[in-house]
C-alpha cells in the first residue's frame, strides 16, 4: 500500500507519535513544513520557484498563496500517485484538504488534542473541519473523549476510529519501584493543558510526610519560568529538579531509577485545550511505574484506578499527594502496580499493535 503523510512540524522533541508512525508505517513520502506541507523528507519542495518567492508570496498574498499550494499539491500528489494520505492534526489537514480533493486522493485525518479542543482553533476552523469530515474516508482520535468531541463537532460517528498512541515495549523497561529511591519522575512541555505549577504544589504537600522524596521534572515550554519561581517561592530546590529537555535514553534513564511517573493534566481554563493521550504516561508505565495522574482525555484509557496507579480529579492537590505518598510509604505496591502496569502496556498500547489498528484505517 502506498501511503503518504503530511505533518506541520520538522523539528519538535515532544511529538513522538509522528516518529514512531513515519517508522512503522513506512510512508513512501512525508511532507512537512507547517499547516500547509510542501517539503518532502529529501529537502525537495512541491513549487517550482525558489523558496525566497514561496515566502515573499504567503507573507504577503496569503489567499493567493493558498490556490498556488493546492494547485502544486495537487500536482505533486498526481505525479505519486499514493493510494491514501495521512494528516497529522486536524488543522494540517484544513491546509492539505483541498489539494487531496483536486487529486481525488484518499484522505485521513490524525487528530491529537488542541486541534479537538482547543477553543480559538476549533472556533477558527469549524466550517473547514466540516469540509474534512465530509470528505475524508476516516477520522482518527487518540482517545474515546476525543472520539465524542469529533463527533459533536460534526464528524459522522461511522468515519471515527479510536486509535491511541502507542510505545516501544523493548525501548522502556527496567524500573524497580521495589528498591528505588523515593524520586517521582515528570515528563512533558511546561503547558497548561500539563499543568505542571500543580504538579509541583502537590509534591510541595508530600515533602511533609516524606522529606526525603525527590521530584525530577523534565521538559521545557512557556511555563518553564514560572514553575522554577515556584520552586524558588516554596523553597524547594532541595527535593524538585527542573532538568530542561533530554533527549530519549536519558529520559529512559530517569524512569527506570524512580518509584512513580506523576502528571496532573487538565483542560486548560484559558483556551479549554486537552490532552490526547500522553506518550509519557504509556513509556513510563511500560517501563514498570506506577502511574499517579488526572481523569483526562486518553489517560482514563490508559491508567485503571487502583491497579496500575491512582487517578484523581483536575486540580485535586490534596489527592495527588496522597496518592503519591502512598506509593512512596509502600515500594511493594508500587512494583505491583508498576508490574500491572507494564502488562497493560504490552496487551493493549504496544506500538506495533496500534499501528496495526492505523494501518487497518488506512486500508478500508
């Protein structure tokens, strides 16, 4: 099967999921470069002038620019002729749609999170999602709230697939909850929708009965600033890292030396952005950790209450440090649940099994 893909963004360390489904899905080309993709995965652009004129024309006669690139999308998608393409977002898809339509070539479009939720983005690109929903052979959502919420927005339930994100098994492993320290590990942008100030807060509440936990906190993002004055206010720095962004085998590393994974997302309440499903939580659960986190989004998938870790409502301080002081009082509960945790991840979110549900979507 010849497939094609188009995803907005060349370079960005938090979207894990486009990676693993540019590696196993094998696309024979992939196009990228914002919300309307023109460059493949060779550098070779779609127009043919030079990318000085590409820039000077979207810059100044955005509406011309829009009939120029369906025009050479269509033409390029003519000359590869793939039998389905897959979109990465639903606003790429609003950029690609119209040159897919003009081709005739199959459409499915990829929904994550804020392309769903957020409340300027659906506001911006209703009517055209209604194009999409109308035109696309199918839909994918991350997570069963997503499905509903397409299917508010008008997608036809029938077009709508749940397909979460998935996880390298082989690559996350090894944690011992049993013998580690006590150290909660946290892993994803400084955002909102992640709400890490809260995450902080929590732990600020646990330091009372366990002062000798630590909190390691890897990522960056517009909250980045914040959260560190925070733990500067809360006179933190002694139990809580901010360790910036790291690249896989060194987040690897951390999961694998701590006692639990702890996020607290949460719609953000100034634009109602939401998560999908988190690929942290998946990678830190089948690494072997327990999971202490939020009933959002595709973390209620994921995470069974009491069995592979705790959740508690958005915003629930009080709750999340309980429940991770529970876990640091008992490392035998946190190897059972981490134990159940990673089983979890091997029956149902093991990235070859959901790439083979994608692969399922793209083919009917």
């Amino acid at each position: 099967m010849k497939i094609g893909m188009a995803h907005p963004n060349k370079r960005n360390y938090s979207e894990t999921f486009i990676r693993y489904h540019i590696e196993y899905l094998k696309p024979f080309f992939v196009l990228t470069g914002g919300k309307r993709p023109y460059e493949d995965q060779n550098g070779k652009s779609i127009f043919p002038f030079s990318e000085p004129i590409r820039v000077f024309i979207k810059r100044l006669i955005p509406v011309l620019y829009a009939k120029v690139y369906t025009h050479y999308l269509a033409k390029y998608l003519l000359q590869q002729q793939p039998d389905v393409v897959i979109v990465e977002y639903g606003t790429t898809g609003v950029g690609i749609i119209d040159g897919c339509i003009k081709a005739r070539i199959p459409l499915v479009v990829h929904f994550h999170g804020f392309d769903a939720f957020e409340k300027k983005t659906v506001e911006t690109h209703l009517a055209e999602y209604q194009k999409i929903f109308r035109y696309a052979k199918a839909i994918v959502a991350v997570s069963r709230d997503m499905v509903e919420r397409l299917v508010e927005l008008g997608a036809p339930r029938d077009k709508v697939y749940f397909v979460s994100c998935g996880v390298k098994i082989h690559e996350f492993s090894g944690a011992n909850p049993a013998t580690s320290e006590k150290l909660a590990v946290a892993v994803g942008r400084f955002t909102g929708k992640k709400a890490p100030h809260l995450t902080i807060k929590a732990f600020d509440k646990v330091l009372e009965t366990h002062p000798d936990a630590r909190l390691v906190m890897i990522g960056h993002g517009d909250l980045f600033n914040s959260c560190k004055k925070l733990v500067e206010d809360l006179q933190l720095r002694h139990a809580v890292q901010l360790l910036g962004v790291k690249n896989p085998s060194e987040v690897a590393s951390y999961l694998r030396a701590a006692r639990l994974f702890v996020q607290h997302s949460m719609f953000n309440p100034e634009n109602n952005d939401s998560e999908g499903t988190p690929t942290s939580i998946l990678e830190a659960a089948a690494t072997g950790l327990p999971i202490v986190s939020t009933r959002h989004a595709g973390i209620k998938d994921a995470v069974e209450h009491g069995k592979t870790g705790y959740l508690v409502e958005e915003q629930d301080v009080e709750n999340m440090a309980y429940f991770m002081s529970i876990l640091f009082a008992d490392a035998a509960l946190a190897a059972q649940m981490g134990e159940a945790a990673r089983e979890k991840m091997i029956k149902e979110y093991a990235i070859d099994l959901q790439t083979d549900k994608l692969l399922e979507v793209l083919k009917n």
